[in-house]
C-alpha cells in the first residue's frame, strides 16, 4: 500500500524550481547563438543602407555637374551647386561649395552637411582638365594640351597605309566624387565630361 501512495504523491507532486532552472539554462543556451545571429545580419544590412545611400549621393553629385553649364566649368565658376537627393526619410536639401584649386584639379568642393538617419556623410568633389581642344589663331592650329590620335591609315589617292593624326576639338573634364560615411572605406565615382558642342 505504501508503495501505490508514494507513487501518487510523486505523480501530483508537480515541478521543481531546479527543474524549471535547468529548463531556463537549456532554452536560453539555444536562443543566444541566434540573438547574436540577428544582431550580426542587422549590422551587416545597416552597413550595406549606408554604402547604397552613399553611391546615390555620389551618382547624384556627377548627374548635377553633368548637367550645368559647360561655360562655368570653362571659367572656374561653379561657386555654389545646391544638390537634392531623395532619401529614406525625405529629400534632402545641400550644396557643394568650390572653390578654384591651384594644385592638379583645377576646382574642389565639399559638402558636409548630409545626415541620413543617424549617419552623416562627407562629399568631397575634384574636377581635373583633362584636355583642352584646339583653338584656332590666325590660321594656325594650337594643340598645347589636346587629346592627339595617331594611326596607320590607308591614303584613298596612292592606295598605301600612312600615319595619320587626328585632333580631338574637345575639352574634357574628369570628376572624381567621394563620400566618406560611418568606419567603413569611402565611396569614390568617377566620371568624363566633354564639351560637345564645337
């Protein structure tokens, strides 16, 4: 009898606490791992936001130099170039300031005033003359810093090949645009510009 009665008092007995604590230890040794998993993944997302928003600003500072005037890239004169870029959390309203450079980019321009979230973002911007065309001067043609083609060309009247030159007539400009942002490497872009319209 004694047996039966302490078999139904252990069956009703219920849980301990030291059962509920081993249980405790075993689900939170398994859930860990994939709380530090999480954490990881978002890192890892929140720097792939911030290197995206970093080359739309960079694409969006070539579009705008892209599109002004070709005579103030001509006179040095961008001044200030107001930029609108579409982020997130709105559109967002800056402006590069440049100033003429007297060492190999003939103007620079930066920006620091662009914060997305909780990230600020540094644009800086130099813009090298690459080549000038020619300019014409009473019947000669200058070619200081022109872009030169030479190539074997087949000459239609004695039917042999010669070496022939071709000068580009137009000034090309290189951009180069970077944007820093957070700890990680900088974003750089690079773009050409020619003047097409001689």
């Amino acid at each position: 009898m004694k047996t039966t009665d302490s078999i139904k008092i252990r069956k009703n007995r219920g849980i301990t606490l030291v059962e509920i604590c081993i249980a405790l230890l075993v689900l939170a040794l398994a859930i860990l791992p994939t709380i530090g998993t999480f954490s990881t993944f978002y890192g890892t997302a929140s720097k792939q936001m911030e290197q995206e928003m970093g080359l739309k600003l960079a694409e969006a500072v070539i579009n705008k130099l892209n599109s002004v005037s070709y005579d103030l890239l001509l006179d040095k004169a961008l001044g200030e170039m107001p930029i609108d870029i579409q982020a997130p959390d709105g559109t967002l309203t800056g402006s590069i300031n440049f100033t003429e450079s007297t060492g190999p980019a003939v103007m620079t321009g930066s920006c620091n005033n662009i914060q997305i979230n909780k990230t600020k973002y540094l644009i800086d911007v130099e813009i090298f003359k690459l080549f000038e065309g020619p300019t014409e001067s009473m019947g000669n043609i200058t070619t200081d810093n022109s872009l030169i083609y030479q190539y074997l060309g087949k000459n239609l009247e004695s039917d042999t090949l010669e070496k022939m030159t071709y000068i580009c007539s137009d000034n090309m400009y290189l951009f180069n645009v970077t944007v820093k942002f957070g700890k990680t490497q900088p974003i750089t872009l690079s773009a050409f510009r020619a003047d097409m319209v001689k």
